[in-house]
C-alpha cells in the first residue's frame, strides 16, 4: 500500500512538472459553469508583479513597440508580433497545447477541491478566489469537463513587463452542454521563468 502510495505521488509530481514545462517553454446563449469565473468578479495579476526568478534587463526605449492607446483596435496578428520584440521564442501551437492541458487541470482541481494543484497554476488573486469558493463549498464535486473542443488565441498584448495572452476555450460540458470561457495568461518577460499562470476568467460568447 505505502509503495503504492509513492507511486502515486511520484506520478502526480511528474505530470504537473510536464505541464508547467510545456505551458512555459521558451523554445509556452452559453451558461456559466458554477465555479469562480461566475461567482468572483474578474481578476488581474497587480501592475509590476514579477513571476518568481532573476530580473532580466527589460527592453530600452529604442527596442520596445510604440505605445498604443488601450481603446485602439489592434489584430490579433499585431499582438502576437509585440510580444515577440520582447520574447522571440513565443510559440503560438506550443503554447496553446500547454494552455490546453492547464485548462483541463484546473476545471479537474477546482471540481475535486484541490488547492495545492491549483497554487502553482494561479495569479495571487485568481488563487485567492479559487481557494475561498473551494472552502465555502465544503468538499468536492463531479469534474464537469468531458472534453476540449478547441483552443485559439483570443487577444495578446503586453501590459508593461506583462505579457497577457487570452485563450478561448471551448468545450464539453457534462450533459453534452458547450461552454466557452476566455482565460487569460500572464508571464514577466523580465524573468528566467518560463512558467505562465492564470490571471483571468470570464464566460465568452459564441
């Protein structure tokens, strides 16, 4: 049993591992679900904060993109193109495949009230809301994913050092239901650290 046990742990440890690496690698009418993205109002990792790691130089003025009015609109193309001045390694396929099994992970950690999974993957805030509607609800509940249905950039931009990437999601819910959630993902370009978290949640539309 003991030795099963560990096994078992070592497994978990190695898959967060993996997901953490792919979503990271430098070289990554519809009605709501019942969980923080509905309940909790929309969240935003605090201006400056810096994911764990070595600060890297950030850009001079010359090297960074002109600035550009929030309100002014902007393709998707010219977003990606930004973050790329300031992270040239940005895989677009390779992070979407980690924004995929992130997505996956979280629905199942928050369904079975699983925080210590859920720590690594969140901003401070989304964390915070995460965490108090696990303790309220007091004790788990059915995973409701059956299964993605598909996984496109929706907006990236930076925000300072920020990069913010919103992905949406489509997928299957329990009952043969579809939800669309946008997620947005946030990284400190100024840092060592490859990992991005999740800084967002909010239903999308059709």
């Amino acid at each position: 049993m003991l030795e099963s046990i560990v096994l078992f742990a070592v497994i978990a440890a190695f898959l967060l591992y993996r997901l953490l690496s792919v979503l990271g690698q430098r070289t990554g009418e519809e009605r709501q679900r019942p969980n923080p993205m509905e309940r909790t109002p929309e969240t935003a990792m605090p201006e400056g904060a810096a994911a764990p790691g070595k600060i890297l130089p950030f850009p001079g003025p010359s090297q960074r993109p002109t600035p550009r009015p929030v309100d002014e609109p902007r393709s998707l193309l010219e977003g990606v193109a930004e973050l790329k001045q300031f992270d040239g390694s940005f895989d677009e396929p390779q992070f979407l495949s980690g924004a995929r099994m992130a997505f996956e992970m979280i629905v199942k950690a928050f369904a079975e009230g699983d925080s210590a999974a859920l720590r690594p993957l969140l901003s401070d805030d989304v964390f915070r809301d995460f965490n108090a509607a696990i303790q309220q609800r007091g004790g788990p509940e059915p995973v409701p994913l059956v299964r993605v249905i598909a996984a496109d950039l929706a907006d990236v931009r930076m925000d300072g050092p920020l990069a913010l990437v919103t992905v949406r999601f489509v997928s299957e819910q329990t009952g043969g239901e579809e939800v669309i959630d946008l997620w947005t993902f946030t990284r400190d370009v100024r840092t060592k650290d490859p990992n991005w978290q999740l800084c967002k949640t909010r239903a999308g539309a059709a």
